[in-house]
C-alpha cells in the first residue's frame, strides 16, 4: 500500500483497485468477473451500464449484490457504458430529457440496492451540428444534477459523479468547465449537507483536449491534475498521443501507449492535500477484444489479468477478495 502525507491534509491518501464491467458485457457472467476479481487481489467493481440494468427487477441487484459479497468484493460504484444518459444536453427535442431523467432516477435506484457509494454517468453531448445549444443544455444538466442530489441521498447513495471527457462538445473538459462545475456542485451539497449526495468526478487519466487540427491543447495529466480537487474516483486505461484508441497495460500496450500509471500515481500522492477523499480507487476501464468472436472472446482473461497484475505492482490495493 502506497501512502503519503502532505502539508494541506495530514491524513495519508490510500490508493485502491477495481474495474468496471464493460468488457464481459454479453461475453462472461459476472460470477465469471467476480471469480477473476477476487483471485487477483481486486476488490472493487465498477458496474458499467446495459441497456437491460434500467429494466431489470430489484430482486435482480440485490442477488448480483450478495453475489459479489461472496466473493469479498463490493460494487462500490455504478457508471454509464454507453453515453445513453446525455440527454438533457440536447435541445432538438424535450422527450431527450425527460428519457435521461427517466434512467438516471432507475441507475441511482441501482445504486442504492447495491450498496455503491457512487453513480454517475458523463454529462451529455451538444450536438456537433448545434454548437449554440451549449451553454442552455449545460444549465438545464447542472440543474437536473441538483435535483438528483436530493434523490441518490433518499437512495442511500452518498456521491453522484460526472467524467470529464475529450472535447469541447461534451462537458466538462477543459480545466476551467472542470473548476465551473465542481465548485457550482460543491456549493450546492455544502448548502444542502443534510439532504443531499456529495457530487465528484470519475476522472480518466486517459482523457486529454486535442483540437480540431489534432494539437493537444491540454494532456492528460494536466486535466488530470485541474480536476483533482473535485474528484471521487478514476478510470485507469491506456491510449495513444491523441487520446483516440484505448487499451489495456500489457507488456505491449505499455510500449505503444502515453498514459505513465507511476507518474499517474506519483502525481496524486504528492497532491493528496487537495484530494477531498482520504480512499481513491481506481477502476481498470478497457472494453476488451472484439465482442462476439469465437477467436477474440476467449482472449479477454489474459487481457485483464495482465492489466491488473501491472497495475497491482504501481497503483496497489490494501485488501484482497475471497476465492470461492
């Protein structure tokens, strides 16, 4: 376990493991996941979202729940897979709203049943055509974001979280949208301590802002480092020097790849004083070989062991899962 005190927060920052779900989306069961997980020493699972999680019966979370129980391990955190929650940033037509509301309030009941600390999702997309649906789209986000606040904490659900993407069209990317935002939903839970979640980003230290003319305007790292006062977990995956693909960290995959996960975590022990959180798990996010192949599928064990036994000798963990 990797510890460090700083000068702004005398408690020590503890880094944890854990990964989304998506890649077994359709391919693995999640007592296939949830085996894998608990033989490698990983305790936290991310429940990336499918079309069928906003239809699903409870009975069928609070069985996935004990299931993961079984295995030592928790779903701290459920999160969108898909974009299919960015509707309250389209101006087209009300129904986008009204449907993302709709989901959100199921993915929060989720949560609760689960037990995650957190749910979230990214905030949406202005559409390329509409460019001046921006700054309209993204109020009526923030205030949609205040009204769950109240809900996820009727939920039980402590934090709801937000990702900072990769470009100007899906809010927050750049530091000052990140500032804007995370103070606006800070305030806001500070003025409403009693009856609200907390709110934070799932930061991905692979997202970075290029341009239209492919020149980075800001890394990775700096975006990083610009949402480390509001952040509440991250994703940890791989990708090239414009933050197009993304991938694991196989041997392979770290020669080809620009994300440095020492320096990842180098840089948020030495700014743990400005972290609002003393436990920082980071959640192996990769979507795995091509979906639906006899010749891929099978390939995803390897991937993902590979990945987390790298990660686990940089970005370790303090607890392990339970063989069953």
């Amino acid at each position: 376990m990797i510890q460090e005190t700083t000068a702004l927060n005398s408690s020590p920052l503890t880094l944890q493991l854990g990964v989304k779900t998506d890649p077994i989306e359709y391919r693995y069961s999640y007592e296939w996941l949830f085996r894998l997980l608990a033989e490698e020493g990983v305790p936290h699972v991310q429940l990336g979202t499918f079309f069928e999680l906003y239809l699903l019966p409870d009975a069928f979370f609070v069985d996935l729940r004990k299931l993961a129980a079984d295995f030592g391990l928790t779903i701290s955190s459920v999160f969108s897979a898909h974009r299919e929650l960015g509707g309250l940033m389209r101006d087209e037509h009300p129904a986008w709203g009204e449907a993302a509301r709709r989901a959100y309030r199921r993915m929060i009941e989720v949560g609760g049943m689960l037990g995650a600390e957190a749910v979230g999702a990214s905030a949406g997309a202005v559409m390329r055509d509409r460019p001046a649906a921006k700054a309209a789209g993204l109020a009526r986000y923030l205030a949609f974001m205040k009204e769950m606040m109240h809900y996820a904490h009727e939920q039980g659900v402590a934090y709801l979280t937000v990702e900072p993407m990769s470009a100007l069209a899906e809010p927050p990317t750049l530091p000052e949208e990140l500032q804007a935002m995370g103070e606006e939903l800070f305030a806001y839970h500070r003025q409403h301590l009693t009856d609200t979640a907390g709110f934070g980003y799932c930061t991905d230290v692979a997202h970075g802002y290029a341009d239209q003319d492919g020149n980075v305007v800001w890394d990775n790292m700096q975006l990083l480092q610009a949402s480390l006062p509001y952040v509440h977990h991250i994703h940890l995956k791989n990708t090239d020097g414009l933050f197009n693909s993304t991938f694991g960290f196989a041997p392979a995959e770290l020669e080809r790849g620009i994300v440095d996960v020492v320096a990842v975590r180098d840089l948020l022990l030495a700014q743990a004083g400005v972290i609002p959180h003393r436990t920082l798990v980071g959640y192996l996010e990769i979507g795995g070989p091509k979906t639906g192949r006899d010749y891929s599928d099978w390939k995803l064990e390897g991937m993902l062991r590979e990945s987390l036994r790298y990660l686990q000798s940089v970005f370790p963990t303090e607890s392990v899962g339970v063989q069953r």
